[in-house]
C-alpha cells in the first residue's frame, strides 16, 4: 500500500464529507460533476462495478441501489468506515477494501465500469492510476473519470496545504499566513495536474478510447469559473492486457 498525501486531511473530513466540509463549493462541484456523470451511464448497459476512491461511497452506493454488483476501494479507512455504515444502514451488499488506485487488488478484467470520481488530482502518478484503473476493466468496458478542473488544480498546486485545528478542518487551501496566524496545523493536500492532456494522454496510452471530456463550468463567487472535469472512455476491443504483478509486486509499486 503506498502512503497517500492526502490521509490525514481526509482522516478529518470522513465525518462530515458527505455535508460538504472542507471546502465551500465541494459539495456543488460534486453535484454537477454527479449529473453529467448519471447522465453517461444511463446510455451505457454494465453490471460489475468498480468505485476506485470511493470515500463515503457516494457512487457505490448509488450504483448498488440501481441493483449493480460494486466494490468500492479507497486509501481512506476513515472514509471507507462511513461508506460501510451507509451501505449497512440500506441493506447494500457492497465490498470495500483498502487499497490505493495505484494497486488495486482486483484481477484483469474484473469489471464493466470502472468509476474515479474527484480523486486523481490527489495521485502524482496519474499514468500509472489510469493504467491500473483500465487493467481491471473488460474490454469494451466503460471508465469514468472525474476530477477538478485541471486550470483549478493548476492554480492550487502540489504544495496545496489544509488547516486543521482542534480536530476541524478550517480552511483548505494554502492560505499559509492565515494558517500559522491562527496557529494552525498544517497537512498535505496536493491538487497535481495542470493539463487536460495528461488525463487524455493517460488513457489513451492504457489502451481505452476518450469518448468524450466535459468540461462543466461552474458560477461562483467571481463569475463563471471551471468546475469539474468528466471524461468518458471505452476500454478497446483488442488490448493485451500485461500479466497482472503478483500482489507483492503490486503493493511495492506505490
Ligand atoms: C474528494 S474524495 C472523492 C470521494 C468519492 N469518489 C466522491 O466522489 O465522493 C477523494 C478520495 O480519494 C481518495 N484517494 C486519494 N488518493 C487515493 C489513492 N491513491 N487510492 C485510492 N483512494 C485515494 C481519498 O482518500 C478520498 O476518499
């Protein structure tokens, strides 16, 4: 299992996640990524699902509810203990490990869909994510990514730090003086990729075909600003999938 950066931030946010805490527009950005996101799998036909990072399990449970079979995987154990207790209080058989993008556990073509949602701006290696993510899908298998707008990430950076004090997160966002002012502690949380290509780049590479990249803006206080990134591909018909590394392999690869 490799160390992710942002664990600690979301160690605190777990809680209060799903009420959008940790910054002001998360819970809008997550509400129009959630509609162009629905709006592509109802003209898609899947069944095994994989949620990769799938914090609270905002798609896995919502998945499972439409009758899908979906594992959720996610670095976050906090995360993952509120995504068990929602599925567990609706009755939702769902499967949720601890793993990182970057290894998933599961076998080569294990699924029909393959969901990242807001997550790979927290991953440097978005390459070797979106590789992992497309070994586990069946060919002609569809991938959603979603993300922050990469102008947004860009503007944040990969020294994007929270603030927390006693046990809240109170402003995320590199406010640094602000932060040391009110003598707060200060914990990772990197926004790393600056290009739409990279995410195009990285799939196309991993043997899937961009269907499409929405690119959804959002009106915020200053006017209208970049809101989240949704991608669309297909896995090809005809990739040869590498032997998959054993586990050992997988999990020294973080
Ligand atoms: C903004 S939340 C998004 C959660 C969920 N997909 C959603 O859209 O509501 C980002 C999630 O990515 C997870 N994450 C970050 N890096 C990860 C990695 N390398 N592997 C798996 N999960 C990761 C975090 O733990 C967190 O739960």
């Amino acid at each position: 299992m490799d160390t992710n950066d942002t664990e600690q931030v979301y160690a605190y946010l777990a809680a209060r996640y799903d009420e959008g805490e940790g910054h002001p527009t998360s819970r809008d950005l997550a509400g129009v990524e959630e509609i162009v996101v629905l709006s592509l799998l109802r003209n898609i036909s899947f069944h095994d699902v994989l949620d990769a990072a799938t914090g609270t399990g905002r798609y896995a449970v919502r998945l499972a509810q439409m009758g899908k079979h979906v594992v959720g995987i996610d670095v976050s154990e906090p995360m993952l203990a509120q995504a068990r207790a929602k599925a567990s209080q609706l009755g939702l058989d769902i499967e949720f490990r601890r793993a990182s993008v970057l290894a998933a556990p599961q076998a080569d073509e294990s699924f029909d869909l393959v969901i990242c949602a807001l997550a790979l701006a927290h991953v440097k290696d978005l390459a070797g994510a979106v590789r992992e993510l497309v070994r586990v899908l069946r060919c002609g298998g569809h991938l959603i990514i979603s993300d922050l707008h990469p102008n947004i990430q860009k503007l944040w950076g990969p020294d994007w730090t929270a603030a927390i004090k006693d046990g809240r997160l109170l402003i995320s966002g590199g406010e640094k003086d602000m932060a040391n002012a009110w003598q707060c502690q200060q914990v990772p949380f990197p926004q790393y990729h600056g290009d739409v290509n990279e995410y195009l780049e990285s799939i196309k590479a991993a043997g899937a075909e961009v269907l499409a990249a929405i690119d959804v803006p959002m009106e915020q206080g200053l006017g209208l600003l970049p809101g989240p990134l949704v991608i669309f591909a297909r896995k090809s018909e005809h990739v040869t999938v590498e032997p998959a590394a054993s586990a050992d392999a997988r999990n020294s690869r973080g």
